[in-house]
C-alpha cells in the first residue's frame, strides 16, 4: 500500500494546495512531536531552504511540535546534510528539512531526520502518518508542559566546521579558481564560504535568494550558468548545487558535465585503492551500464537499489558499504555523512584533483558511458502507467531492445512526471523505441 503523504523523499507538493498547508504542517509537527516525545530529550531541530513559504510551514511546524512539549531549534538556511549533522551534533531527536529540493519556489516540503542523522525508515513514516489522521487534542500537551522555540544563528558555521573536519588540516584549494552556482537555496552561505576558507579563488552565483528564484535558471537542473561561467572566467572546475544542496553536478575546465555515475567512479577507485572503500558501491537502476562495467573491471561490488537517495542509504547500512548515490548527484559518503551532501562531495572531488596535480578533464571523465535517453513526461495521474495500452507499449520497447540494451519506465516520487529511461549503444533503435513509451503515455494521460 502506498504512502498518503511520504513519497520517495519525504513530504512534497504544490504550496497552499493538498499537503502542503499551513494546517497540514501544523498537524505534521503533532505527529512527529507524539511519535518522538518519548524520547529522552524531547528536541527538534528545524532547517529550510529560501523559499518563501518557509515562513508560512516553519511557523505551523513549530506551533504544532512545541504543542506537544518539544523544544524546538530553528537553524534557518541551511542543506540537507548540515540539518542531518546538527540533529546528531546536537542530539536532538528529530530533525526536520523545510524543503522541495531540486523544485521550483511554488513547492515546499519536509524531510525527516532521526537522532542518528538518517532519513526516517518507511516504517517510521507509516506510524507517523497514522499519527497525522488521529484527533490532535489525543497528543495536546498541559500548558505547564509546553516546549520552547529558539533560533541558533551560527547553524552554517558549525556545519562548515564539520566538512572540514573530515579532511587533513593540510588541505587547502589555493591556486584553484572555482566557479560554484548555488541555486540561491539552502547553500548560499556555506558553499562559497567554504571553498574561500580553504583557500581558492571563488567565483560564485546563485547566492541572492528573494524567495521566489530558488532552482530558476541556475543550480544543478540548469548546469548551463555554470558552464558558460566556467569557460568566460577560465576556471578550473564548476559546481552546481539544488536547492536544499544535498546534490551536485560538475564540470572541468572545457564545461564538460560529468554527473553523478562519473563522481561515484572517480570515488569509488580513489578509495579501494587506499583500502577506505568498505564492502563496494551502491548506486540505482537509472545508472548507467558503464558505471557497472567500470566495476566489474576494477572488481569492485556493485549493487543496484531503487531510485532515492533513501534507498541507497537503507541498503547501505544493511551490506556494511560505505559509498553509495544517483547519477542525479546524490552522494552519500558513508564515513563522512549520513545523506547525500553536494558541497562535502565537491570537497572529496577537489581533494582528488589536489593529489594527482592534472587537469580535471583528464580526472573525471572516469568512464565512457552507454549513450543513454531520458525523457520526463508530465501527467494529471500517475497511475495512468497501469493504462493496458501503456503497458503494452512499454513491453513492446522492452522487447525490441532487450538484446542490445535496457529501458526503465517509472513514476516519480517527487514530482507528477513519469520518467522514461533508456541506453543501448543502438542510439536509433533506442530513440525509436523510447519514442513508442512517451507517446502511448501522452496519448492516453
């Protein structure tokens, strides 16, 4: 049975539509405050990204915590992995990310972290759920018992303290020119800050959030800004983060892309060669057969889970492997953080550029990868992929090009598009047959 209100990573909507309401946040924060108010410390803590719906789901957030006796911290601005690092750091049990992501402004959402810094299991989800459909007076606490609200201004400097900590003392970017484009979300502050503390000459966008432009022509859905950038200022690297900065896409010095499958290989060797990769590399079924059979070559265990960064995790820590991500440019590297982090993977990147002293193009373009398409169709109902006449398209592709490639069709958990996904080293035959799949699903939707 599938989630009323989590998808793949966690709650996301529409603002002042469905689930994402000041009501609906209010009664969230219910939930979650019964679920964990019996825990030892009843604390949460609270960040977002810039969109300007924060103000209006931060404060329900907290009115409906607080109602239930926990004390809350509010951290403002801030990525994913910072809140993850901070609910630990402060040994909170909850923390809770204000977020949509990669989207536009006109969504917001929440990810929800435990006191270990991990996304809750679905099973945790589920319970709260139930928690969100019960009367709210069942949780409503004495008002002697009430918790209290404090807002921490130096939630960006402590995470910066704690990316850094995961590198020699030693380690410094001087002499590198870098452009990072931060999508004018949740790593405005952090990223630049960063990459100027460790020394190298910064040239940064994205970092003028007014609420409405986080996402909008710039970040790692619109790598062009960087690119372009890159090449006008004759940088050595590129980095473009989202919006709450738990992805990252790069580019060397040519503007060359190099996603999420190339970073995971290029960690992935560094560290079985100096005996640091545990076990092997997660990844999910949308990454390319040349990161595999980059694996198979340099024997590396390689182990494909579905698409979200949640999954990756979850199996993770059940096989013991330290490194895991998505093509999009999740990262997660186990050692260092509990989900993906887009400015701590760049660090790991730059580190690597540091020691083999090359130019990033002949660095991080690891593997030649299978030509492959994607294509995002939007639709009013997901559940018209279960249409007869789209599944009979969809085995009839699968069927031309099982002998020369593979084809992935699935819903999204984030967003109402349905993903088609193909790579054959037959681009024509591909393209005709991804093209049978994306017309039955625009004809019948």
């Amino acid at each position: 049975m599938e989630n009323k209100y989590f998808g793949t990573d966690g709650i996301r909507g529409t603002v002042n539509q469905k689930n994402i309401t000041g009501d609906k946040f209010f009664r969230f924060g219910i939930a979650a405050g019964a679920y964990f108010k019996t825990k030892k410390n009843r604390k949460a803590v609270i960040a977002k990204d810039t969109r300007l719906s924060g103000y209006m789901l931060e404060p329900a957030l907290v009115s409906g915590l607080v109602s239930t006796g926990i004390n809350v911290f509010l951290l403002g601005p801030l990525p994913s992995n910072g809140l993850a690092m901070l609910t630990k750091s402060m040994r909170a049990d909850l923390g809770i990310m204000i977020t949509a992501s990669h989207n536009l402004h006109i969504d917001n959402g929440i990810k929800l972290f435990g006191p270990d810094g991990l996304k809750l299991s679905g099973k945790m989800e589920k319970h709260i759920e139930k928690l969100i459909e019960k009367k709210i007076q069942n949780y409503l606490v004495e008002p002697t018992e009430l918790g209290r609200a404090k807002r921490l201004e130096d939630a960006n400097a402590r995470y910066v303290e704690i990316l850094k900590s995961n590198f020699p003392r030693n380690f410094n970017l001087e002499g590198i020119k870098i452009v990072i484009d931060c999508a004018n979300g949740a790593g405005y502050k952090a990223g630049p800050a960063i990459l100027t503390e460790l020394g190298a000459k910064v040239i940064s966008f994205g970092i003028s959030p007014n609420g409405l432009n986080v996402n909008k022509d710039c970040g790692s859905t619109f790598p062009q800004l960087m690119q372009k950038a890159v090449l006008k200022h004759k940088a050595d690297i590129g980095i473009a983060l989202d919006g709450d900065a738990d992805r990252l896409i790069i580019c060397d010095e040519k503007g060359t892309l190099v996603d999420g499958d190339q970073i995971l290989a290029l960690i992935a060797k560094r560290w079985k060669d100096i005996k640091m990769l545990n076990g092997g590399v997660v990844a999910t079924h949308m990454s390319n057969i040349g990161l595999e059979n980059f694996f198979k070559k340099h024997h590396i265990n390689f182990i494909r889970t579905k698409v979200g960064d949640k999954y990756v995790k979850e199996k993770m820590k059940s096989t013991g492997y330290n490194l895991g991500g998505e093509q999009s440019g999740h990262i997660i590297l186990g050692d260092m953080a509990t989900t993906g982090d887009g400015i701590l993977v760049s660090l790991e990147v730059l580190y690597i550029l540091k020691k083999h002293k090359q130019k990033p193009s002949k660095i991080l373009n690891v593997f030649k990868p299978v030509p492959q398409i994607l294509k995002n169709i939007k639709v009013k109902n997901q559940k018209i992929i279960n249409n007869t006449k789209i599944k009979n398209a969809i085995l009839e592709a699968e069927k031309n090009i099982s002998k020369i490639g593979r084809i992935l069709v699935r819903k999204s958990g984030t967003e109402p598009i349905i993903r088609v996904m193909g790579e054959s080293h037959n681009y024509q035959s591909l393209k005709k047959n991804i093209n049978i799949i994306t017309t039955a699903i625009k004809k019948y939707s």
